[in-house]
C-alpha cells in the first residue's frame, strides 16, 4: 500500500471519462432556451419575434423604436442539475449586433465669433473652441452659456505661462435638448476673476454636428503642447476613435506668420492626416499685431474604430503650440438592463455593459465561473422552467438585435472527494489498484473493495485518506490474493463522522481467456478476440501510463496499430458498458 504523493504522474487526465467519480468541478452548458417574450413592465418599446433568440441563424428579435426596450426574456433552458453540486457561477452570453446607425456628420460648418446660427437636426451638439495668447499665465473661463444654457467644458491645455507667454485652447459643448431650450444664438464666456492680462488676445470658433450620442457624446481626448520652434505639429499621443464617430481637433499657436497676415487673415496652417480644415485664423491684442496666435480646427469623418493622431504645419516660427483633440461618438445601442430570472422574477445584480453594441453579430458574455448575479442559486433553481434571463436596451441609433440568448452554470461537487481517477490493472499473480483525487474534505480513509458478482462486495485493504487538500494527489496498493475469472472493485470514501460514499465498479479479468491478444509479442498489430467488445472503447497507454491512442470498436475481432510507436511495454484498456478490462502488449520491432 502506498500513501498519497504529489508526483507528476500525468496519465490520470486521460481516463476521468473512463472512470467513475465521486464529484468534480463541471461546466453545464451553454444551453438554448425554449421559451421567450417580451415583458412590457419595463421598458417603452416591444421586441418583434422574440422567438428568434433560441439559435444563431440570423433571425433575430427587434427593436427599432428610438427609446427604452421592454424587457427581452429568455427561459426553458433545459437545465437538470444532480444536487450533489453546489452553483458557484452562471454565465450568460448574448449574441447581438445593431442595424443601420447613421453617422455623425457636420451640421454648421466652423465658424469664428461668439454667435452661432444652428440648423435643425437630430441627436446635435454645438461644439466651442476657445484659444488665447497671454504675456503671463492664461485665464480661465469657468463658464459658457450658449442662448442662456449652461455648456458644457471637455478638454483644455496651456502651454508657457508664469514669465512668459502662453497658449491655451479648450472645448466645450451644448447637446440637444438644450440647444432647443437656447433663447439666442449667442455665445457667453465667463473669465475668472482677478488674471493678469498681458498682450492678452482670445478668439472663438464654433461648429454644429449632427447624429452625436447624447449619453455620452465624446468618447475619448487627448492633450498635447510645447515650447520651440518644432513644426509639424502633432497631436502627442493617439486618440482612440470608434465607427461612425467623428474626430474633432483644435491647435493654438503662438507667434505671428510668415509672411505676415493681417488680424483675422486665413491660410495660417497646412492640415495634415486626412482632416478637413474649419477654422484658420491669425488673432492679435490691438495694440500688438503682430505678436499674437493662430487656431486651426479640423474634422475627420471616422468609418472604422482606430486610432488617429493628427498634425499641422504652421506657416512661419513656432514659439509655442497647445493642441486638443476629441472623439463625437454616434448614439449607440447600449444595454439598460441584464438580469437573471429566478422563479419567473428578475434578481439580483444588473450585469449590463456600457459597451455599444456592434454593426455585426458578436457575442457579448455576463458572468462566468465565480458570478452568482448577487444570489444565491440551487439545482431546484436553475432546474425550473422559469429560470432564465431578461435584458433590455436602450436604442438610440438604428435597430437592436439579438440572434442568440445561452446560459452556462458552472459546479463544484458538494461531496466529500473529487475522484479524477480509478482503476485496475493485472501485473502477473497481482492486481494493481491506483486512484487520482483532486480535492479532499474531512476524509479519514478509503476502504478498497472487491467482488465476485458486481454486487456484494468485501473489504481488502484501508488506506488513510489525507483528511483536506487542495491538491492533486495519488493513491495505490495491489490485491496480493486475486480471484480468478473476472473481479469488481470499487473504492468507499470514510469521512470523518463516518458517512460514507461510493465509486463507480472497475472490473479486471484473470485467467479466463475472457479477452485474448494475439499476437502478443507483435510488430506493432494486435488483435483482440472479445465478443463484448462489439460495441466498446479500448485506450492505449504507455508503459508509465500516458494515454497514446483510443479506438472505438464496431465488432468482436478489434485490430489495434502501434506500427508508429516505440517499441515498448503497453496497456491495452478495453470498456465495454460499465465494464473495463486491462491486457499488457509487447511491441518489438523484427529488426531487434
């Protein structure tokens, strides 16, 4: 008898299907449901075809009303879970997509001042751009109306300040429903109070996009800017744009051009990087006109999400540069909600994702292995009819779909032992008995027992159990005094209050010629003659116990084709129904 080691025998894997097992870890699924519909007590808009969630075919439920779905739920999942295992995660994976979103695009091009005309449009947004030149540190503006509505402020960036001159430029934004409540076009700064004003001169540019997403209108900025005579410019990391989005940049340069251009004179700069040119202008304090600033603005329509980080060449001497840009993103379909269903009723945590829902099919996964949605969750619950999911979407742009709804529910045995492996193998006048577990709690000790029948079974020897671990360990001992003809055996778990549990029933044949290998020696082709093998399964395993082949049988007389392999020492495993039997083979080459 041997007592449990943590040696690297690896061949354990390859036989859990062949063994039985008191417990284990297990993943259940993913399964479809069966049943779906809609659930108007959420929600404003119903999906069409609700149906269509039960497989990945392209025929998908719909919402296409602008606004907040009614709840989509997904139930009759199939589920028939053992109580002998505990829930520790379900994982849900939805396969969605949206159709037809429509870009953003520019309304009311670039223009400078402080009053904006702004058309009529869907989903707008008023972008303002501020820059200055000043002989000491910027001045803030800490406010900005727009027809008496409150902007609001993105990104901002200063270069130089202190002793000397610096650059500043900033944005800012107005979203739809408040540019229907503006009372003017007019565009209202308000400055901190109290800055130094040096030479100080501002300017202001502003343009209308359309088709901007009016959750979250601007997905990602950046800010860059330096001292020197450095041209190009370029933006000094990338910005991240998404599909359908529009790239807005702004850049502020301080010094006058050459050759020189009178206040509010064009042709400044050159835009690089594919952008469109808006705003390009030479801005001056009256009393120095030519010690000033030049603002550039620029637009870039975006069709596939990437990365883009411009640049701009200034006509003349760089003294210093501040330069922003950000991402207008297109409204999206966005989840609102995403709960499991138990007992019929949405629990626990939303799950929802505020990541926008793709053009085409994806799969988008909530939860997994260790997500139990804030509940807790038993066989009998995940087993119900009405156990399943419910989601809902907020449509803003296009048509939500969803092809495909899955649940998996992952386990771990609530028993006692996690058996990956036992077996029985003949070795002359012995039979050897080897088991695998993965996990042990409260385990005093295996009884080993064998049997003639199947049925009434003895104990022949104890083995000490490790009581708890949480790792791979490795048992054996020999049936010294073997019976002849065919022997069962099976392991009984002891806990330590005494319960007990059962494993499944090996089996190994002695001397009954139940199974005969021939030839054995051989070249590399055996033949086994076993009537019960008609409909059965042998695996091939090295001599230190690796799994090296499997092959199904369809008849008594099975050829097996080790002409590839090393000569060698191999166990031939042959199952049939719950019985399994072992035969040693020797492989030997003629050229030996």
């Amino acid at each position: 008898m041997q007592s449990p080691n943590l040696s690297a025998r690896g061949y354990f894997l390859a036989l859990v299907a062949l063994c039985g097992a008191f417990g284990a870890f297990a993943q259940i699924g993913p399964n479809n449901p069966a049943a779906a519909t809609y659930d108007p007590a959420i929600g404003v808009n119903p999906w069409a075809n609700p149906g269509n969630v039960f497989t990945s075919n392209d025929a998908r439920a719909t919402v296409a009303t602008k606004g907040s779905s009614n709840l989509l739920t997904a139930t009759d999942f199939g589920f028939s879970l053992s109580g002998a295992y505990n829930v520790t995660g379900i994982q849900l994976d939805v396969e969605r997509s949206t159709l037809g979103p429509v870009d953003v695009s520019l309304l009311d091009g670039w223009s400078s001042g402080l009053t904006k005309t702004v058309s009529a449009g869907t989903d707008r947004c008023l972008v303002v751009i501020h820059a200055a030149e000043n002989g000491t540190t910027h001045q803030d503006i800490t406010a900005m109306t727009y027809g008496g509505r409150s902007m609001t402020p993105i990104s901002e960036v200063t270069t130089g300040g202190g002793a000397t001159f610096s650059a500043h430029v900033e944005a800012w934004i107005l979203l739809d429903a408040e540019l229907t409540l503006a009372g003017s076009t007019t565009i209202v700064p308000t400055y901190e109070p109290g800055a130094t004003l040096t030479e100080y001169c501002p300017t202001f540019s502003a343009a209308v996009f359309q088709n901007v997403d009016q959750v979250m209108p601007v997905s990602a900025s950046v800010t860059s800017g330096g001292t020197g005579n450095t041209n190009p410019h370029q933006l000094g990391s990338a910005l991240a744009t998404l599909e359908g989005s529009m790239a807005v940049n702004a850049v502020m340069t301080g010094n006058f051009t050459n050759p020189a251009v009178a206040i509010g004179g064009t042709n400044t700069y050159t835009i690089n990087s594919g952008y469109t040119e808006g705003t390009d202008i030479y801005f001056a304090n009256a009393s120095m006109p030519t010690s000033g600033g030049c603002l550039q603005t620029a637009h870039k329509s975006i069709a596939t999400a990437g990365t883009e980080q411009p640049s701009c060449t200034f006509a003349g001497d760089v003294n210093r540069h501040a330069m922003l840009a950000f991402t207008l993103q297109r409204p999206r379909e966005v989840d609102q909600l995403v709960h499991l269903l138990k007992a019929g009723s949405l629990v626990g945590n939303n799950l929802a994702s505020g990541t926008p829902w793709p053009t085409s099919d994806a799969t988008a996964t909530y939860g997994g292995p260790t997500e139990l949605w804030g509940q807790t969750w038993n066989p009998a619950d995940i087993n119900a009819n009405n156990f399943g999911v419910a989601l809902s979407a907020l449509v803003q742009n296009g048509t939500a779909r969803v092809d495909h709804v899955t649940i998996t529910v992952f386990t771990v045995s609530n028993l006692p032992i996690e058996l990956l492996d036992f077996r029985a193998t003949p070795q002359g006048d012995v039979v050897q008995l080897d088991w695998v577990t993965a996990t042990e709690h409260d385990n005093d000790h295996f009884l080993v027992q064998r049997s003639r029948d199947g049925v009434t079974f003895e104990d022949i020897e104890s083995v000490e159990g490790a009581g708890n671990s949480l790792s791979t360990l490795y048992y054996n001992t020999r049936d010294m005094h073997p019976l002849n003809g065919t022997s069962y055996y099976r392991l009984k778990q002891v806990d330590t209050d005494g319960a007990t549990t059962s494993s499944d029933v090996v089996s190994v044949s002695r001397g009954t010629g139940n199974a005969a290998v021939y030839p054995n020696p051989s070249t590399g082709v055996f033949t086994i003659y076993d009537v019960s093998l008609r409909n059965g399964q042998v695996a091939v395993y090295s001599e230190d116990m690796r799994l090296v082949r499997t092959h199904i049988t369809t008849g008594s007389d099975v050829q097996i084709h080790l002409e590839d392999l090393p000569d060698g020492t191999y166990v031939l495993m042959m199952r049939s129904g719950d019985e399994v039997r072992t035969e040693r083979v020797m492989k030997v080459s003629r050229s030996r």
